[in-house]
C-alpha cells in the first residue's frame, strides 16, 4: 500500500513537471515570434552548458575555460534579461513556473536525496485518504476535555474505583505511549470497551491522526464493513476484481487497523474465524514492521467471551491491553449544551 501511495505521489509531480514545461513552450513560442534575439539566446546559452557539462566530467583541468565560459552564459542572460524588459516581459517569465521553488516539482530537495516538505504534504494527504477517516480539529489530542468526565469515583454507577477523569487521563497517557512506541514489536495492541458515548472512536481517531501525520498508513473499519470486505472478496476470488483484492490486503498489512464497533456485525463462525486470522497474521507481520490494530467495542471482556470463542477472548489477552471506557454519554451532553 506505501508502494502505491508513492507511486501515485510520483505520477503527479511528473504530470505537474509536463504541464509546466507544455506552458513554458508556449511562451516561448510567443516571445521567439516577437523577439528573434531571444531565442538565438537561448541557443547560445545551451550550446555553453552543454560545452560547460563536458569539460565538467573531463579527466583534464579547464578551470580557465571554465571561467570564460561561466561568465559568457552570464553575459548572454544579462542581455536576454535586458531584451525582455525592453519588450514589457517580467525576468522570470521564460522560467519553469514550478509549484514548489524548493525541489522544482521533482519531491527531493534539488541536490539531495532529502524529500521536499512538499512531499510530506502529499503523503499526509494520501494517507488520509485512504484511511476511511475524516479527521478534522474536532478529532485529535488538542481538542480532548477531560471536563466531559466526572470527577466523581462511583463503582456501582461506573464499574471503576477510580473516577471516569482520572481513569481518562490513564488511558489518554498509555495512547500517547502506543503512538511513540508505535515501530517497536513489542508494543501491545488497544482494546477498548466502554458504554456508547464514551470517547472510544475519539480516542482511536486521536492516535490515528498522530500516527498519519508521521507518515504511518491507517486504516479504518467499522465491524460489519470490514466482514463485508472479507466476504465480498471471498465471493470474487475466481473473478478478476483488484480493488476487492487490494481492500482485502490492506486489512492485513495496513500498519495501523482501527476496527470499530466490533460486536455490531451478524453472528457467524466463519467470521470469527477469520477475525482470528487478521489478528494472528498481522501479529506475525508486526515481528518485521508496524503492524497495530485498535478494536473498539461496547462489549465488555466477559460480554466478548460470551459472543466470541474462547480462542478469541484468549489473543486479546495475549496481544492487546484491554483499556475500559467509563463515564456519561459525551455525545448527549454536547446535545444538551
């Protein structure tokens, strides 16, 4: 998937390089029909830079010729810059007009292997959006209120000794841990389970968001969408359909998988069964590459034992810290604000 994401990235700085240069003829065009001068310039200065390339890679010192000719191709710009003023044209109207002055639409900054800001920009946004996730101001850690918690430790109302605050921030700070420890293989995956309305998705979009923004791939499925893909491309296999093909892969090797709402798709062996499958597979995967999930239930432990199998309840425990939610519904009170 990263292969793809870079290759998209590379068709459009080449498309962006060809529509300049097609712009650049014409003007060219132009300003050779109006000014002949001009472009007898141009030819002399690229006869120099081919004549100044050679000498360049030359076993022999033509440090003096060099020199001459340096200052000849200054003099010929001189001139042509001369001329375009002369006929009202800016100095760098016969210049590429790249998008980027820093790498000159190529990605890398000119001269070195180092990617351009740039190209950062057009990954971060490709990640997004292949990620399934809308993420705004509203969906990460700089937005997070820990004051939509109460501050009140109640066991039989919220099934914790601590307060839903205090139990909150925990779970805020051991997110904060996932995301920096993120390419170590032995950082554990995230379960959380807790009442709707807790902040479970919030929590997950919020480490999303950070893991994007460090270039990582996401992807995110709700439970019935993510069996759905699974069953789409098993009902396909003997048909040509690379997009099912692509989806379902992704599932596996995605660096980071948020599967939300687990417990809301249709009751089937099969599918636990393959549930199993992407959570061992992508345990495997993780030994040589990020390769995280985040599930998201309202379904506590003992609830899950119950709907899945025991070999289920048995990964979780293995591979996942199981983080419980706690709290009143965020989404009715800013309703009633």
């Amino acid at each position: 998937m990263n292969k793809n994401v870079h290759d998209a990235i590379r068709n459009e700085y080449d498309s962006i390089r060809k529509k300049s240069d097609e712009e650049l003829e014409m003007k060219k065009k132009g300003v050779y029909e109006r000014i002949p001068g001009i472009e007898l310039i141009d030819k002399q200065i690229f006869q120099c830079g081919l004549k100044y390339n050679r000498l360049i890679l030359a076993s022999h010192d033509y440090k003096d010729t060099l020199e001459l000719l340096e200052k000849e191709m200054d003099e010929l710009k001189l001139k042509k810059k001369k001329l375009l003023a002369e006929n009202d044209y800016p100095d760098d109207y016969l210049r590429p007009d790249n998008k980027c002055r820093m790498c000159m639409d190529t990605g890398f900054l000119t001269g070195s292997k180092q990617r351009c800001p740039c190209y950062t920009q057009k990954l971060i946004k490709a990640l997004y959006d292949s990620s399934n996730l809308e993420l705004t101001e509203h969906e990460n850690f700089s937005v997070f209120d820990e004051a939509y918690y109460p501050d009140i430790a109640d066991l039989k109302k919220y099934g914790l000794k601590a307060s839903p605050r205090e139990n909150i921030i925990k779970i805020k700070n051991r997110c904060h841990k996932f995301i920096n420890n993120f390419r170590a293989s032995d950082e554990k995956n995230l379960f959380f389970n807790g009442p709707a309305g807790t902040g479970k998705t919030f929590m997950a979009n919020c480490i999303a968001y950070e893991l994007l923004n460090m270039g990582f791939t996401v992807l995110y499925q709700t439970s019935p969408v993510l069996f759905n893909t699974i069953s789409e491309y098993k009902m396909s296999m003997n048909q040509e359909s690379g997009m099912l093909n692509t989806a379902y892969k992704r599932i596996f090797d995605v660096q980071l998988l948020i599967i939300d709402d687990l417990g809301t798709e249709p009751k089937s062996d099969s599918r636990y069964a393959e549930l199993l499958s992407i959570l061992n597979i992508r345990q495997i995967n993780n030994m040589k590459k990020p390769c995280k999930t985040i599930i998201s239930t309202n379904f506590g432990p003992r609830n899950i034992l119950e709907y899945y199998t025991q070999r289920f309840t048995s990964r979780l425990n293995g591979f996942f810290d199981i983080l419980k939610f706690a709290g009143d519904d965020i989404r009715m009170i800013k309703a009633r604000q």
